[in-house]
C-alpha cells in the first residue's frame, strides 16, 4: 500500500532522517517513537508531501491522493471563524467527497458542538475535529502525529476505534513519544536522537 | 591551451578598451568626446537582457516537469529543480551584474549629456525598476534558509518578474507619450545611427562581452554543481551536523498487547 | 471548467469570506488605510488645486499601498494562524488560487472604489472620462490583486514575511501604476484619449489578463510540495 524507499530529509545543512525504506501493506500499524525533536514530525510532513523530501521515493496507494490520504497533526490548526460542521464541510468540497457531517460528528461524540466556532472548541474537541476530517474520505494511508496528545480517556477510545477501523481499511503511521500509543502498533520504528 | 586563450581575451579586451578612446568624436551629442561611454552602456545592456530571458527560460524549467507538463511541484524531481534553479540563478547574478553596469555608465552620460547624474528620465527611471525588481529577486532568495524553498520561490518569483521586466524594457520606453518626453535615443541602434567604427566597436565589445558571460556562467554553474554535489553525496565535509543521521529500521512488533 | 473545480473554488471562496465577515480585520484595516491615505493628502495639498497627473499618481500610490498591505494577508494568516497545511493536503492549487484570488478581488475592488470617491471628493477633481476613470480602475484592480495575491504566496513562508511580501510586490507593480496613472490623469482631464489613453487601457487589461493566466501555473509551482 505503501512504499518508501531510501527516503532522507534534510534541513539546514542536516539530515534528519536519511537512507529510510519499508513497505506497509494492508493492516499494517507502524508506530514511529522518538524523543521531541529526532523527526517524527518532519517525517510524517514529508511522507505527506507537506514538506519536501530531499531524497527518495514514496510510492502512495493508487488513486487520487485527496483521497488516499489523511492526517492529523498537533500543529494542523483550525479557523477559529468556522464552525465545526463548516469545517466538514469545507474539506468535503475541496476533496470532492461526501461531507457526512451527521455521521462523523456522532463517531467522534461531537455532535453538540456542530454550530460551534472550531476558536471556542477545547484543544481536545480540536484534536477530535482533525481527526474527523482526517478519515471523512476513508482514507487508504492514515497519518496521526501525536493522537493521545490533550484527549482524554474517551477521546483515547476514540483512537483506538479510529485505528482499528483504519487497518480494516488501509495502513496508518502513527509518530508519538508516548509509549503507551505502542500498543497502537504491529511495527515500530525508532528514530534517533 | 587554456591559459593562452585567456591571455589572448585579455589582450584583444585591452586593445578594445584602447580603441574605445580613439574611435571620432560623436558630433551629434552635446559633448562629442564623452559620447563614447555609450560603448561601455549598450552591450552590458544587451547581455544583461538575454541573461535575464535565459534566466526566466532556466527558472520555467525549473518548476515545469517536461516530461508530463505538470507545473505541480510534488509532481517535479526536486534534484533537477536545484540544477535547473542554479542556473538560472547564474544567469540572474551575472545579468544583474551587466545590469548594474548599465546603470552607472548611464548615470555618467546623463550628467556628461544632460547636465545630470539623474534627471528621471522615463527610460532611467524604468530601468531602476527593473534593477529594484531583480534586487527583490536576491532578497526572496536570502529570506529563505532552506535550499528547496529557495529553488522553488526562487523560480516562481523569476517568472512572475519577467513580463514587468519586459514591459519596462521593451514596451514602456516606446509608448508615444514616454518618447516625447525622454532624452534617451530610443532609435539609434534600429535607426542606423551607429555607423562606422562606432559600430564595428560596438560589435567587438558585445563579442568580448558574450565570451566574459559564457565562462563567468559555466564557472558559477559549476561551482554551483558541486556544492549540490557535495551536498548530496559527501555530508561529512559540512562544519556543523553534517553527518547524516542513523537510519532507523522498521521492525515487527512481537508482543504488543502487554505494553 | 466542470462541476468539481466550480464546487472547489466555490468552498474556499466561501471559507474566506466567512472568516473575513466574521472577524472583518483585513476589510476594516484596509478601508481604515484608505480613509486616513486620502485625508493625509488631502491635508497635505491644503486647498491647492491639484493637477489631474498628480491626483492620478498620488491614487495610484494609495491603491498600490492598500493593496500590498492587505490582499498578501490571505496566504500570511494561513501561515501564521498554522491552518494552510490543511489546504495544502485537502485542495488543489488552482481551486485555492482562484478562491482566493476571487475574493481579493472583491475586497481590493470595494477597497478601491471607497478609496476612489472619498479621494475624489478630497481633491475636488472632475473626472471628464468617466469610463477611463472605471477602467483603468477595475483593470488596475484585477492585475494587483493578481500579482500581489502570488507574492504573498511566495513570500508566506519566510521568517519576515509581512515586510517580504510587499517588498517583492511594490517593484513588480510599479509598471502597472504607469499604465494606471497614464490612463487615469487622461480621464481627469490631463491629456487626450490619442496621447496615450488607447496604450494604457490596452496595457492594463493585458497586464491584468497575462497576471490571472499565468497566475494558477505559478501558484501550482510553488504551493505544495
């Protein structure tokens, strides 16, 4: 489903990360663990195509990649102006799929808060948003960059129903520094400091 | 071979730049004698502007894949982007150089011809422009610390300044309404008024000034290539975290469900 | 141009000008600019009757200003607010540049037109041509907004960002005020249709339209990685 092959990145005048290959297939749950700053996030970025590669190739799942793939990340901020159906609704359009505002905003218990501005939403009620419009197209590839981050117990429920469901479907790469999203996992990865 | 030819460019410059001082007076301009800072003004003026074109031709392949059209920039090699980018970084630096020499020589005929280093005149003025346009181009360039980035906004920034440039080189000093009010000769060249040895001087100088442009070019692309080069293949030559970073290796999880 | 890409440029349309109703700083801040432009020249020139070619020029000047404050800010605020990975891994480039670039032009139009009246009736200027005045007015329009939504964009990125963009903006679009002022001072009554007003409505609109031709390749080129 997913191939990388002998990727590097480097920033500065240094490596991040260099000479990194493997192949996740349907299913697969790959943990990338690490301490802040050994490039677990520049990684996801670059296997996102948020953040240009230096070297390498990836190979995505066929089809468009809009569709194909889907992250959250801690830094991914929302407009403080639209509301949370707004925003389902926005990357629906953009992605051209459908919105399934209803369905989505009751997996992720957020139905309350529909007509709420994303700007009054709690850092967990954010994490949830992102997550939502991270799997709103059914991606084959999901990317998760820290996903326990500012959740509670409830909201860790909530990714473990979302990974489950994800490797029914496709692969995820999840990068955290929090041991216990191990359990996430059937491959890991360990970056250096 | 190389050491001869050298020497034999700086023997024919010499003798050009000695010709320049015995060419006749040009009886037609206010100070016949100093007219001849014209022949240090054309050809860097000249050169300058396919520099400027060959730079936006290097900047467009840049940025467009040829092989499948796309402008998409996930969809381009970002190795060939850098290659690309250099040289039409090369040619920017050394036409803004021609560029600049173009604007000095201009301020010297303006203040020997018409009575002023600078007399905003319409064409002057224009090119100070152009020479403000290719300054922003340097700046983008150094705001940026990453060498992608600076390939890629580089490039964009490149095209997007072609058409202005172009506009104020060619188009905006032959609107009818800006030649009325200009002192610049705007004909001299396509009108025939060049003749004889001012001419023939002329010519030399461009040819000398052409072969200066080719071996400064390939002297800055190359030098440009192996810092690529060195940057891809040889980190342990950088002073500071040079060293690539250990790869890390994807292993299965065994026992995952205690943790 | 199908559904899909109507839809698309349609929902960031829409995303930008909720954002902007809502929190109405980049409008408010531009028409505060354009308000305080022409009282400050208005104060300036004091009850000298101004000649059209200085009218026009010190419009142009305002506008030019405006513009490269306040239509950069669309690619700025993503950056800083951290929500343009979003667009970058949802949208296509085209969708994103056209949404925007439709709805500077909305905002630099209102801008302008606001700008134009209030510094019309400051300066006590009568337009003798009212049809060069529009035109050169909403071409003008159309090929800042072009210009200067790109050099956001390319500039979003850097460290100093807000001082890079309208660096790299303002000699870029200084060619376009020439045509501008060349075919305003001629609607204010300062020289004839013959003498140069043909050449700058003709310039203008061919700036505008090579600016949004060309503009969603450069955008593609540079957007996302």
């Amino acid at each position: 489903m997913l191939k990388v092959d002998r990727l590097g990145k480097k920033y500065s005048g240094r490596w991040i990360f260099r000479g990194l290959s493997f192949e996740l297939g349907l299913g697969d749950r790959l943990v990338i663990l690490g301490r802040n700053g050994s490039g677990k996030s520049t990684l996801l970025k670059t296997l996102s195509g948020l953040t240009e590669r230096t070297e390498g190739t990836i190979t995505f799942p066929e089809g468009d990649l809009r569709h194909v793939l889907g992250l959250s990340a801690l830094e991914q901020s929302v407009y403080a102006q639209l509301t949370v159906a707004e925003h389902l609704q926005l990357t629906a359009d953009l992605r051209s799929c459908p919105a399934r505002v209803d369905e989505l905003l009751q997996f992720i218990e957020l139905g309350y808060a529909k007509d709420v501005p994303a700007g009054q939403l709690s850092t967990g009620m954010k994490a949830r948003l992102r997550m939502a419009m991270a799997i709103q197209a059914k991606p084959k590839l999901l990317l998760l960059d820290e996903p326990g981050a500012g959740l509670d117990e409830a909201g860790r429920n909530l990714v473990d129903k979302i990974t489950s469901e994800q490797a029914q479907r496709g692969c995820l790469i999840v990068a955290t520094n929090d041991p216990l999203e191990r359990r996430l996992a059937t491959l890991e990865l360990q970056l250096a400091d | 071979m190389k050491t001869i030819l050298k020497a034999l460019y700086i023997l024919v410059m010499a003798a050009a730049t000695i010709w320049t001082y015995s060419v006749p007076d040009a009886n037609a301009f206010q100070k016949p004698g100093m007219a001849r800072v014209f022949l240090w003004h054309f050809p860097p003026s000249v050169i300058g502007t396919f520099l400027m074109m060959f730079g936006t031709w290097f900047a467009l392949r840049a940025v467009v894949d040829v092989r499948t059209g796309s402008w998409m920039r996930a969809q381009t090699d970002p190795v060939q982007r850098a290659e690309f980018d250099l040289k039409s970084l090369a040619c920017i630096e050394i036409g803004y150089i021609f560029f600049v020499l173009t604007m000095v020589t201009g301020i010297m005929f303006s203040y020997l011809q018409w009575g002023d280093w600078w007399s905003w005149d319409p064409r002057q003025t224009s090119f100070l422009i152009v020479l403000l346009i290719y300054a922003a181009y340097f700046a983008l360039r150094f705001a940026y610390s990453d060498e992608s980035k600076k390939a890629t906004f580089g490039a964009g920034y490149a095209l997007l300044a072609f058409l202005p440039g172009m506009f104020l080189t060619f188009v905006f000093p032959r609107l009818p309404q800006i030649k009325e009010l200009s002192l610049h000769p705007s004909d001299s060249i396509t009108g025939g008024g060049i003749k004889g040895q001012y001419a023939q001087c002329v010519i030399l100088l461009l040819v000398l000034f052409a072969i200066l442009t080719v071996y400064l070019y390939r002297l800055r692309v190359r030098a440009g290539m192996m810092e690529l080069e060195m940057e891809r293949n040889n980190g342990k030559l950088e002073n500071n975290g040079g060293d690539p970073a250990p790869t890390g290796v994807v292993r299965r999880i065994t026992v995952s469900e205690q943790d | 141009m199908n559904s899909n890409w109507q839809t698309e440029i349609k929902a960031v349309f829409l995303k930008e000008w909720r954002t902007e109703m809502r929190s109405l700083s980049g409008i408010l801040t531009s028409l505060l600019f354009s308000v305080v432009t022409v009282y400050a020249i208005g104060f300036a020139a004091l009850s000298t009757k101004l000649h059209g070619t200085v009218i026009a020029g010190m419009l142009w000047v305002a506008l030019l200003f405006s513009a490269s404050s306040s239509l950069t800010r669309s690619f700025l605020v993503e950056e800083e607010q951290g929500t343009a990975d979003l667009l970058r891994l949802v949208a296509r480039p085209h969708a994103v540049f056209w949404g925007k670039a439709l709805f500077n032009i909305f905002q630099n139009l209102v801008t302008s037109v606001i700008l134009s009246v209030l510094y019309l009736g400051f300066t006590a200027a009568t337009v003798t041509m009212p049809w060069l005045f529009v035109v050169s007015l909403v071409a003008g329009c159309l090929s800042l907004t072009g210009a200067v939504t790109l050099c956001g964009a390319i500039a979003a990125q850097a460290a100093n960002r807000s001082m890079l963009s309208a660096a790299i903006s303002v000699p870029l679009l200084l060619p376009l005020v020439a045509l501008g002022v060349s075919g305003m001072r001629i609607s204010l009554g300062d020289g004839s249709w013959a003498s140069g007003g043909m050449a700058s409505v003709v310039g203008l609109i061919g700036y505008a339209t090579a600016t949004l031709a060309t503009g969603p390749y450069i955008f593609a080129a540079v957007w996302k990685s």
